[in-house]
C-alpha cells in the first residue's frame, strides 16, 4: 500500500511539475510577442512622425513646381488660341465679301440673260430691267442694305448730306428734303452711305 501511495503521489508532482513548466513556457512565449509587437508599434510611430516632420521647404518647392506647370500650360494654351483667332481674322478679311457676291451672281446671271436677248420691243426690255432692279434690291435687303429714306423727311444730318439749298419753298417745306439727288444706304443701321439731298431754305 505504502508504495502505491507514494507512486500516486510521485505522479502527483509530475503532474504539477509538467503544468508549472507549461505556464512557465507560456510567460517567456509572452514576454517574447510583446517586445515584438513594441517594435512594430514603435515604427509605425516613427513612420507617422516622419509624414508629419516634412521640411516646410520641400512642401513650398514642390506647390512652386506644380503652379509653374500649369503655368506654362496656360501659356501655351492661349498662344495657340491667338494663333487660332489671328488666322480666322485673316480669311474673315479676304473671304468676308463671298457671302455677298454669292447673292448678287444670280443677279448678274440675270444682267447677262437680258443683254444676250435680242427682243427689239421697248415695253419688253424696259420690263425685263424692272424685274432685275427690283430682284436685285430684294437681294441687299437680304443682306442687311436698307435705302434711307428721304421723301418728305426732315432733314437730319446722321442721315442726309445736303448739296443744294433751295429758297422760297414756303414755311412748310424749311428744313425738309425737296430733292435726293444720290440715294443714300444703311448697312445693318449703319449710314455707309448718305443720301445727297436738296434742303428748302
């Protein structure tokens, strides 16, 4: 009996002494995650200081280096939009009459028709003249040419040019237009010409 307890007990002491073992093993496995872990710890600290310990002057240099770019972008960018515009005004200025001398060929067509017809009635031909001037005056007044008026119309120097003074007319013709002797036209309510009149003194 004795030694049966005394190896039940013996055994009882490994056991102990396997768990103290084990928890010794499981303290030193610790303590070696933690100085592990301080150091991961410890440089991503480092990391963050350094992003938050950026030189003021490189940050400045590099805002300087961006702006100069777009900078240099902007300037060539608007040296190719003036060469754009300068370009366009020039054939603006050598191509700026077709759109009027395409308007008027039809007319011209008509001009050459009329000569080349061989009719000798005089009602026919004058006829034939009326149709042309009046399709030619519909075409100006398609591109913007208005005829100033001047019949009856007080004279007013934005308009009329006088040329002639003509007295004794009587109150109610001083001042008026009483003759146009050159029809005057408006562009677009520009004078570009004037009409040359004859005024009542």
């Amino acid at each position: 009996m004795s030694e049966e307890k005394k190896i039940n007990i013996e055994d009882g002491n490994l056991d102990e002494q396997e768990e103290k073992l084990n928890d010794e093993q499981t303290a030193e496995e610790q303590q070696d995650q933690q100085p592990a872990e301080n150091e991961e710890t410890g440089t991503n600290d480092k990391a963050e200081q350094k992003e938050e310990e950026k030189d003021p002057l490189d940050v400045a240099l590099a805002e300087i280096e961006n702006l100069k770019q777009q900078m240099l972008y902007k300037q060539a960018e608007f040296e190719n939009y003036r060469k754009r515009t300068l370009k366009e005004k020039a054939e603006l200025i050598l191509n700026g009459g077709e759109k009027a001398i395409t308007a008027i060929l039809p007319v011209l067509d008509d001009f050459e028709r009329a000569i080349a017809n061989e009719s000798d009635d005089p009602a026919a031909i004058k006829e034939g003249m009326d149709l042309i001037f009046k399709k030619f005056t519909k075409t100006l007044e398609t591109l913007g040419v208005k005829k100033i008026e001047t019949e009856g119309k007080d004279f007013d120097v934005d308009y009329h040019e006088a040329i002639a003074m003509v007295p004794g007319m009587g109150d109610d013709k001083k001042g008026k237009v009483i003759d146009c002797v050159q029809t005057g036209y408006m562009l677009n309510d520009k004078v570009i010409r004037h009409a040359k009149v004859a005024v009542g003194q």
